[in-house]
C-alpha cells in the first residue's frame, strides 16, 4: 500500500511529521485513545499535570495517520468525572464511542445516562492511582455484574501478574473482556510465558478482547520500531485476528512528551498483521464496528 504524501506540519503530543507507510483502510478506528481538556479540572487524587489534548488537536492526529473513528477512554486523570469523555463524545458525534470509569457503587440510571451519550463499556484499572484507592478483583465482578444488561464490555488495565492472579474471574465474567495494552506483556519473553499462555487461552473462549496498543510501555529497545514487540504481537494477530482492535494511546501520557511517532505505530500494527490488509481492516474496521456498537460505515 502506498501511503499518501508527507504532512507540512506537526501533529500536538505527536513525534514526526511523515504519513504511515500503511495506508489504513475507509473506516478505520482508533480504539484506544485520551482527551484532555483544561476546561475540565483533574481529580484531587491526581498529582501530575495533565496535557493539554481536546479534539481539535486529536482530530489533527486522525488526518495524519488515517482513521476516522475513535474510541474515547476516561483516563485515570479524572477520577470518576467522565464529563470531558462525554463532551468529546458530543463533539465528535457517531464516529465516536466512549470507555468510562465509575466507582462501584454506580447506579443502573447513571449507566444506562452514559448509555445514552454513547458509553459502550468501563475500564477497571488496576496499574495507576485511582481516585477511590485500591482496585479489587471485587470491584471487577461488581461492575462486570451491572453493565451486562447493556450489552456492556468491561475494559481491564493490568500487569501480567494480576492477570495471573485473575485467571478464575476473568475466565468467568458474564460480559466481555477487553485487555487494555496487551496486558503490558514484557517483551522479552516473545510470545512466551505464562501472562502470554493465559491471554491465548482467554482469547480462546470467545469472550475476550486484547487491544493491540502501548507497544512502549515496556519495549527495551523503544520506538520508532519497538521491535521486539513483533513476536508477540504477531502471535495475538494469527491466534485471535477476530477479537483484536488497535489503539494509539494518544496522548501517550506515560511517555516522555513528544517521543512517540503516531504514524510508527501504525506501521507497527502493519508488522503485527505481517502486511495483511485483511487482517489490519478487520483489526482497525469490523472488530471495533461490532464490539463499541457502532452503526454502518458511512465512509467511501
């Protein structure tokens, strides 16, 4: 695939200026990503300041590297208020979809209003500072337990070790799972290891869905490649192509500011899917249509 010509001009929280090399395909989504609004104030459990990343500048970053719909995720930043999740999905109307955090004594009214406004699941996080205090496997299947009459995913952020630890519940959920970036699989262990035979098997059972995103979380070697996330990568892409969806992670919050090239990212989804078109429209197109609900591609 030939990719169209370079940009003139800088993408914010974006290194480089080039097009990917992988041209995405009508329709493609961006499953995983963050807005930050300085019109909306931090939690008070937040201690770092957050970037300055509204819509307008991450709709920059879609004409660059080609995707025309997105999946908004309330990051940790924000505690339980999912105002700033809710006005971008206002802006951005039905090329978007929302991910939410809510305590867990949310109540089916509060939910089915998020339903509402374009809510499709809940990240349960279990790695960065949350504004209730420490994240339960209790507090998982209570959750699990209340989206399921909205056709609800639940969204988990996890180290390979609490994964582990999880296997019973998480094998068990009433919903689907989605794995937030690749389970922070450590690289050097290729598509080995104990984290990795347990999300090959979750993958088996149908109901569970990994996000190809946050190749630099743990990447030794870095970008713009991250190399030694293809072993593993490749290997999610030929067991499970059918419950896979991609995600930038912009604005790359746990990186340092300006680091991460958005369009090596979709190259590096190119080099999971081993230059498949196939498998990169399934990955970027049809699997986030059916799991986020959104209607008919009205692209051309």
């Amino acid at each position: 695939m030939v990719a169209p010509l370079p940009l003139l001009h800088s993408v914010p929280h974006s290194a480089g200026v080039a097009r990917p090399g992988v041209a995405l395909p009508a329709g493609a989504c961006d499953s995983h990503m963050h807005i930050f609004d300085p019109r909306f104030p931090p939690s008070t459990h937040w201690k770092r300041q957050p970037p300055d990343a509204p819509v307008a500048a991450y709709r920059q970053l879609q004409a660059r590297i080609g995707t025309q719909r997105a999946v908004v995720v309330t990051p940790s930043t924000y505690g339980t208020d999912n105002a700033c999740t809710l006005d971008a999905l206002a802006q951005m109307g039905e090329a978007a979809r929302g991910v939410a955090v809510v305590e867990a004594g949310v109540d089916a009214a509060e939910l089915q209003r998020l339903h509402g406004l374009g809510v499709r699941g809940l990240r349960v996080n279990f790695v960065t500072p949350q504004s209730w205090g420490t994240t339960t496997p209790d507090m998982l299947a209570t959750l699990a337990a209340k989206v399921a009459p909205l056709g609800w995913h639940i969204q988990v952020f996890v180290h390979p070790e609490q994964l582990l630890a999880m296997a019973g519940l998480l094998r068990g959920l009433s919903v689907a799972l989605v794995v937030d970036h690749m389970a922070r699989l450590d690289p050097a262990q290729g598509a080995n290891g104990e984290a990795f035979d347990l999300l090959c098997r979750l993958l088996d059972g149908g109901n569970t869905w990994v996000k190809l995103s946050g190749a630099y979380m743990r990447s030794a070697v870095g970008g713009p490649g991250y190399d030694d996330t293809v072993a593993a990568g490749q290997a999610l892409v030929r067991r499970a192509p059918e419950r896979l969806v991609w995600g930038s992670d912009w604005p790359h919050t746990t990186e340092t500011p300006g680091s991460v090239d958005d369009a090596a990212l979709v190259d590096l989804l190119g080099r999971w899917c081993e230059g498949d078109a196939a498998r990169i429209a399934r990955i970027v197109v049809h699997n986030p249509a059916k799991l986020y609900d959104f209607g008919p591609l009205p692209f051309t």
